[in-house]
C-alpha cells in the first residue's frame, strides 16, 4: 500500500479523536459551571437566612419618628429654676481665711477726753511765688471762718494766690482727719498768716545803660484748723 493511501485513511480517525477531545473538554467545563452556581446559590439563601426581616424595620422606625413628634409637641411641664450654688470663699496662701473688708470711716467725731487739750491741725506752704502782702490780703477773708465757708471765699475770690490758699486748705483738712480722727465739716479756721520769704532778684536793662532792680518776693503761708466747741 503507498503511504498516500495510508494518510487519506488515518485522516478521518483523526478528525474524529478530535471531535471526541473537544466534547469531552466541553462537558468537563459545563460540568464545574453548574458545581459552582449550585455552591453559589447555597450560599445566597444561607446569607437571606441568616439576615433579619429587613420589612419590619421602616415600620418600626417610622413607629419611633411618630413618638417623637408627638413628644415635641406636648407642652413640657414647668419646672422651677434649681437655686444658684454658692461659690465656695477661696482661702488665701498659707492656709489662712479671706479678712473681711474694713468698715467705712464714720464721719461722727471722736469723744474727747475732759480735761484734755484741744487739738489744733497745721499746714504750711513755703516758697509760694507771690509776695506777703497779695497774700494778706486774701487770708484775712478766710481767718475765723467754718471750712465749708472758707472753701467757698477761696473758689469765689479772683486773686490769683487763692489757689494756693485753697490747696492748703485742704491739705490742713486732710491732715485732720487722717492724724487727728477728725471731721473737716466740724473744723474752722483758727489762725492764717502770710511770712515773708527769699526774695528773687533780678535786673532789668534801662536807657543810657543803666539797669534797674526786679524783687521777686516769696512767701511762707501758714493755717491753723481746730475743732468748733
């Protein structure tokens, strides 16, 4: 037999095994197909199982969203405001407690002792750049005077050296009433002079050369204050 013959015989069987092969792979791929849709579909319902009923959850919560506006709209009962809490009094360093404040000064007067004498309060202003005799003449409107009188003289007097005359008055009421424990409503002037003091002096050029002397005088004043009897 020549081998052409041969080949056209042996072809068909080929094609054949061929056909059988290509089944055989194709059941096997069919075959695990379906193994694993049914592992899959297993697997599915045990999940829907497993999970809760999912119908009956909006009706509860449309249940609890109905509660609560119901609650909101209901009157809230009154209540009574819970009293403050007091602040406990912080305790200074060292352990020792906060001092109370000290009372406010009374404006009544002292008693004083009989027999003892009566205090007199003195002030002084030296170098006061205005001369004795402006001063004098100021001073002697205020001598013997209340001090509520004496303040209004001074505020009403268009001398430039009242200012002065004020300010040592009530200097001379401050120092009664913070040395003495005295009242300065209560006080009046017992005594107020004007002393002399250095005198400035300066020069002041005139005609053909000559010069002529400036005097800048000073003074001291001094006021008494004492209680009214």
């Amino acid at each position: 037999m020549t081998p052409d013959l041969e080949n056209s015989e042996e072809e068909p069987k080929r094609r054949l095994t061929r056909r059988r092969s290509k089944a055989a792979a194709s059941e096997d791929v069919t075959a695990s197909e379906a193994t694993r849709t049914a592992s899959d579909a297993a697997s599915i319902s045990d999940d829907q199982s497993s999970e809760p009923d999912e119908a009956a959850e909006p009706v509860a919560a449309s249940e609890d969203v109905d509660t609560q506006a119901e609650e909101k709209l209901a009157p809230e009962p009154a209540t009574a405001p819970a009293p403050a809490a007091e602040k406990p009094k912080r305790a200074r360093r060292g352990g020792k407690a906060a001092a109370k404040p000290a009372p406010a000064p009374s404006r009544r007067r002292a008693a004083r002792e009989p027999g003892a004498p009566i205090p007199v309060v003195r002030a002084q202003a030296k170098y006061v750049r205005s001369s004795p005799r402006k001063a004098r003449l100021v001073c002697d409107h205020i001598r013997g005077k209340t001090v509520e009188e004496a303040r209004a003289i001074l505020a009403l007097t268009p001398r430039a050296v009242a200012r002065d005359w004020s300010k040592l008055l009530e200097s001379a009421v401050a120092n009664a009433e913070h040395n003495h424990e005295l009242v300065g409503e209560d006080l009046y002037v017992k005594s107020v002079h004007a002393d002399d003091g250095p005198t400035i002096k300066r020069f002041r050029p005139r005609a053909m050369g000559r010069a002529t002397k400036i005097r800048k005088r000073t003074s001291h004043l001094t006021i008494l204050l004492t209680p009214k009897e």
